[in-house]
C-alpha cells in the first residue's frame, strides 16, 4: 500500500527540551574520528601472497576440516620442507619430458 505525500511541512516546535540524561552528541564526545586500514603490520612474518593450483580432492580435504584450511595446507608444507624433500629421480625426470641432470645425480 503507498503512502500518502503531502506537501505539508512538518510541525515545528519552539519549545525543545534538552534532556539532562540524554544531551545531544557533540564533537568533543564523539572525539577525534578513528580510521581503520586493512590489517595493520603482521605480528608474525609477512607472508607471501601466491597463486597454487592443487586438486579438487586435496583442497576438499582441508576444506572439511574446517576454517583455517590455509594455514593447514601451510602447515603441512612445512612439514615436508622440514623433513627435507627429497628430489626427483633421473628417471621420474626423462619420463616426464625433462632431460636436465641435476649436480645430485
């Protein structure tokens, strides 16, 4: 249902009471204005923003789990660097159409 416009101006009183209990606000109680911008410095090391393609199944996986599913797949890479990742093997690398030989072999 709409309303009704009427060109009628509102009623004006003269007689405004100002509520000792309840003072209109001004500046000086509201203090200076509080600006907030994104995060702020990083209390732990910064990290990286990158880009990781991984399979549906294994972002699935850590998604279920829960939120926080980045910092575990983190987690969980730092795993494998602090057990030091072993590297490929010749064979792995001429299988997969790469033909450089590594200082390891």
């Amino acid at each position: 249902m709409k309303r009704a416009i009427t060109l009628k101006s509102a009623k004006t009183t003269s007689n405004k009471r100002i509520d000792p209990d309840n003072p209109p606000w001004s500046e000086t109680m509201l203090g200076p204005p509080v600006l907030r911008h994104g995060r702020g410095p990083q209390k732990t090391p910064t990290k990286v923003l990158t880009t990781v393609r991984l399979d549906a199944d294994v972002l699935a996986f850590f998604k279920a789990q829960g939120s926080g599913y980045q910092t575990r797949i983190n987690n969980e890479l730092r795993k494998v660097v602090a057990k030091g990742m072993p590297g490929r093997s010749k064979q792995a690398r001429v299988k997969s159409g790469r033909t450089q030989i590594s200082k390891n072999d």
